[in-house]
C-alpha cells in the first residue's frame, strides 16, 4: 500500500465496518459523545477486550454520571464494578484519582487539548486522541495495537512505536479520515486482520498488503 492508495483503501475498510458487527461499535455506541463518558471509558478500555469493557461501563454509567459521582462512590463498591476487567484495582485508583485532578488543574471541566489531557491520571496519548475526536468533534490521531500493526502490516508506514505512528499517520493521512480511521482499523483488526493469525485469504484489502501477497 501506497499514500496513493489511502482513499480506495478507506472506502473498503469503511465498507467493511458497516456491513460487519464488532466490539468496537457497541463501545463507541455506551461512550456516546459526552466528554466524561468517552474519558472514563477510554481508561477502562486499556488492556481489556471491548466486549468486556462494554458490559462493565454499562453498569457502571447506571450509577456515575459526574465526577461527584465518581468521588463519591466508596472504593470498594468501584472495585465491584470494575473487577470483570484487567487491572482493575488500578483502574480504580485512577477512577478515584480522576475528580480531584480535573478540579485542580481544569477547575472541574475536561480539557479539549491533548497536551492538557495527558496531565491527567490514566491518559495517554492515544487516550487524549480519542477524547478531542469523540467527545470534541477535532482531528486526532488515535494509534492502538491494530493501527500500529495493521499500518505496519498493509506498507503504508515502517514504525516501531505509536508516537511514531501516530506522527507518521498524521502527516500522511488526509485530516477528514482521522477521526474514523481508529474506529475502522479497530473493527478490521477485531474481526478480519487477527494479531497471531489474519484472515488473508478473503481479505477485502489483500491485494494492497504487503502480508497479505505474502501469504499467497
């Protein structure tokens, strides 16, 4: 693949997005645009299947709806909620850690500016990315594990970080395909281009992948 070939390739992995079901869509659906959600959520996510995450966020946004909430709720009833996931005592102390952060250094508000979001507990980049696009509606670049490989896979980059990658993309990508280009590689890459073993021989993007002609 090609920067030549972005356009026709974004067309099919958008294709292929609506036409099949993954975890990622019902995720995006629980998170919906609102700034807290997408941030509570995007923490939860890490180093947890979507599928599970989705489950666990749709108790858990029963209860919290704020960060008043947050702060509120004993630790041991937040560990309940979040002990279906991966790490998830750590993930309660930077749930508990959140309210008092944002009040401290944004006087309550969260941030719009990935600079800004990275100050607080449990953001990353690729965290801070997801917030400005989906609950801010501006360009980001958001680079996870199936954007870092699949890039990787398909040619178009030759990276070996996600700061890279994500720096790499943003020069090379149009800026109206930022904010859908994590969403559609995640479903891709849930589904059809699996870490340990893609599905290249019926891959709808096979004849623009380096690993893809390789396989055949």
């Amino acid at each position: 693949m090609t920067p030549d070939d972005v356009p026709v390739v974004y067309r099919r992995l958008k294709q292929y997005f609506e036409t099949h079901p993954s975890p990622v869509a019902d995720f995006i659906a629980t998170r919906t645009n609102d700034p807290f959600r997408v941030l509570v959520a995007t923490i939860l996510s890490a180093r947890s299947r979507d599928a599970m995450t989705l489950h666990v966020c749709a108790r858990l946004f029963k209860r919290v709806t704020t960060f008043d909430d947050l702060a509120r709720m004993p630790v041991e009833s937040l560990e309940k909620e979040l002990h279906p996931l991966g790490f998830f005592r750590s993930k309660t102390r930077l749930l508990k850690a959140l309210p008092e952060a944002v009040s401290r250094l944004f006087k309550g508000r969260i941030p719009e500016t990935i600079e800004e979001l990275v100050q607080l507990p449990g953001v990353g980049r690729k965290t801070a990315n997801l917030i400005v696009m989906e609950a801010f509606d501006k360009p980001g670049m958001c680079v996870d594990v199936h954007v870092q490989r699949i890039c990787n896979r398909l040619g178009l980059i030759r990276t070996r970080t996600p700061r890279e990658t994500e720096n790499r993309l943003r020069d090379l990508l149009p800026m109206r395909y930022w904010k859908t280009w994590n969403r559609y590689l995640v479903a891709f890459g849930q589904t059809q281009c699996l870490p340990r073993t893609p599905r290249c021989s019926n891959c709808p993007l096979r004849s623009y992948c380096v690993t893809g002609r390789e396989a055949s």
